[in-house]
C-alpha cells in the first residue's frame, strides 16, 4: 500500500462507527454548555469515547438558541459545531430526582465534565468532594473561567477573557482600538487543555485506579498561549502592543497589499529572505546592510515594507502566492472562509464530512454536515457515529435503556 494511500487513511474517519476508536470503551458524563467544555467532549467523542450531554429542561445548551445562523431544521449553527457524537439527556438538577438520575449516571461514568460557575456542582451535591468520595476512581474536570479563587464570581465568557487577559491588547492595528479574535479561541484554547488534563489524569487513574480533579480556566489558558508575548513580559519587562499583522520578533512576518487582495509573507530565516528578494526582483535587498540579518530588518521594517509593497502591486496575491512558494518562501493568499475549505480540499486535507441519518441510531438521527476532526491517528481515525442531538433525544434511552422506545423531545 502507498504512502499517499495511508495518510488519506488516517484522515478518512469512520462514518458509521464501524472500527474500534481510541477511547472505545471510556464514558464521559458531560455537563458543559457553550464551547469549551462541549468541545474538549466532542474531541474526545470523536476518537472512541461515549459521551452523554446533560441538559436543562427546556433550554438545553445556551448556544442552541444562538442563531442565526441555522441549518434547515432551525439548529444554531453554532450548536452544532461541537456537539456530534454525543446524546442528550435532560435533566432538572435542581430536583432530588434530578440529582439521583445524575449520580446514577456518574456512577457508569469514568470522566465527569462540568464548566458552572465554581460552587454550582457543589450546590447541587456533585461537587468534586462529594463525588470522590463515592467514586475515588472518577477523574472530574472542571472548566471556568478565572480560577475557582478570587475569580469564582466572574462569568467566564471569552469576549472578557481575551480583553482581560491581555489578547486584546496586542490585536489590531496600531492606530485603532484593540480588537478580539475573529473567533472564540480562548475557548477552543481552554477546551484544548481540558482534553488534554483529562488524558493524563486517565493515565495515572489507569496505573494506580486514583480518579483526581483536572481544573482549567481560561484566564490560565490564555496566559499560556500568549506564549512569546507573555514570555517578553515575564523574562524581559516588555509590554508589547499592537502591531496590525507585523510580528514583534520578525521581518517581513505579515501581510502585504497585492494587485487585487493581501498577500501574507512569513520569512523566518536568512536564507528565505533572500529567496524573497530574489523571487520580487531585487535580488540586492539581500545584501543590503538595512536588511542582511534578521535583527536588521525587524529594525529597519519600514522601509523594508515600502519596498516590498511597491514589488508586490505589481500583480494579484495568487501570482506571487505560486512565485514565492516555488522559491521556498512561505507565502499565500489571505483567504475567506469558503476559499479556506477550497484550499483544504486542494491540498488533500479534511474540511467537513457528512454525517447520514443512518449513523445516527435509526430514525431518530438526521444527516448533518460537520468539520473533520483534526487529529489523523493511522490505526484509529476519528468516528463520526451521531450528528449533534436533538435536545433530550435520548433521555429515556439513557434513564431507562432503550426497550423503552423513542426518546423523549
């Protein structure tokens, strides 16, 4: 078998859910809502695990009323963007049957997952405590936003993270406001992290049987992924700014105006550096003292852009983007959305999959259009078993087994 053959294997998923995934076999008793903790779960759905999602009577998730847009049935699109692979069960936490029906759950349960306002769970009796000491084998996740300290009170939305955590501050153009990111990625960042601590805390459970809590936040979350710009403050006092699309470090590291749409040039080293001057005609630019090393052109980024720019509008962003990539530099069109996936596709890389009704558990399933997971493992590919529930699909189903008929709406 090729090499080209396996790797489009490793990419391929299972969209039936034939084939034994990574995590087959592990239970996730999931009581997260909007993004974080959904898709740390969904990540973790997609590589084998069964994931139930617990939610409130009548509303469910928040974000499924957070439309438009929606698919054809009225579903927020943003609902289901981390939520396939999972069933839905609703339950009122907030009655004694509720809680019981809880436990039981958690009792099947190896992970609990849960991103309340810190002492919500406790309230309810399902706080980590309580819960140890019934299961000392659970691993208990618990995502917020700052910390279950000092920080429990603060609501723990992304848009107040990235403007309190500093991500705001370095985004945006110099002469402008600061800006956000054009998606929620201190959630996805946060969502990252708890799949990722509640992956080691199941190492350590499966070699002593010991459960523990795993705590995120995305205060934590994002000081981390700040990553050399956190690092320029906390080594060297140095509180960077905003600076459009430059990079603080390296030059030229941003985009460029083209003929007809931006062009982004990354040049890391030297030796790309010259390619470049090459590629653009003017071959001297590498031996110029303003611009030889790279400490020089981040000093003198200026007029090193003014050049360029003027090289640049000389023909369209696709032009350059095919010069520059065959002389080694790494360049490319600043795409839209739709010509992100087209590029995806070109490049033989996943952009969405089709989930059909069939994998859906029978009848209660609809198709539904997902993006691919994005982790390729070569002996078990991400599986795409069920799309995104319907609220309390499978709430007799869970509560009772599935002798008992259709799931309750």
């Amino acid at each position: 078998m090729s090499t080209q053959h396996n790797r489009r294997d490793r990419w391929a998923g299972v969209v039936d859910g034939a084939g034994r995934g990574a995590l087959e076999g592990l239970r996730i008793a999931d009581f997260t809502r909007v993004l974080a903790g959904p898709y740390a779960t969904m990540l973790l759905a997609d590589l084998g695990a069964e994931v139930v999602k617990v939610e409130r009577p009548g509303i469910g998730d928040d974000t499924r009323a957070w439309r438009p847009p929606a698919d054809e049935d009225g579903t927020s699109t943003y609902f289901l963007s981390v939520n396939r692979n999972k069933r839905s069960v609703v339950l009122d936490l907030t009655t004694g049957t509720g809680r019981e029906q809880a436990l039981a759950l958690v009792a099947e349960s190896d992970v609990l997952v849960e991103n309340f306002r810190p002492g919500t769970m406790e309230r309810l009796g399902l706080g980590h405590r309580e819960l140890r000491a019934l299961h000392p084998e659970l691993v208990y996740c618990s995502i917020s936003g700052f910390g279950s300290g000092e920080g429990a009170t603060i609501p723990g939305y992304d848009l107040l993270a990235q403007a309190v955590g500093g991500l705001m501050s370095v985004t945006g153009d110099p002469a402008g406001e600061p800006m956000k990111a054009g998606v929620a990625l201190v959630d996805v960042i946060t969502g990252l992290h708890a799949s990722l601590g509640i992956l080691a805390a199941l190492r350590h459970r499966d070699a002593t049987g010991e459960g523990q809590h795993v705590e995120v936040n995305l205060l934590s979350s994002l000081l981390s992924a700040m990553v050399n710009q956190a690092s320029a403050f906390a080594v060297a006092g140095v509180v960077p700014g905003r600076m459009g699309n430059a990079h603080p470090s390296i030059a030229p590291y941003e985009t460029f105006p083209a003929a007809d749409r931006p062009i982004a040039i990354a040049v890391g080293n030297d030796r790309q550096f010259a390619a470049l001057a090459a590629a653009v005609g003017v071959p001297a630019l590498a031996f110029d003292d303003r611009f030889r090393t790279n400490a020089d052109r981040v000093a003198h980024r200026t007029e090193l852009r003014n050049i360029l720019t003027q090289r640049l509008a000389a023909a369209g962003a696709d032009h350059w983007a095919a010069v520059l990539l065959a002389a080694g530099v790494p360049a490319g069109p600043v795409n839209t959305l739709d010509e992100a996936f087209d590029f995806a596709r070109k490049l033989g890389l996943p952009g969405t999959v089709d989930i059909p009704a069939a994998a859906a558990d029978g009848e209660h399933g609809r198709p539904s259009r997902q993006i691919a997971h994005p982790i390729a493992l070569s002996g078990t590919p991400a599986q795409y078993r069920l799309p995104p529930p319907q609220l309390g699909e499978h709430t007799a189903e869970i509560l009772h087994g599935p002798s008992d008929g259709h799931a309750s709406e």
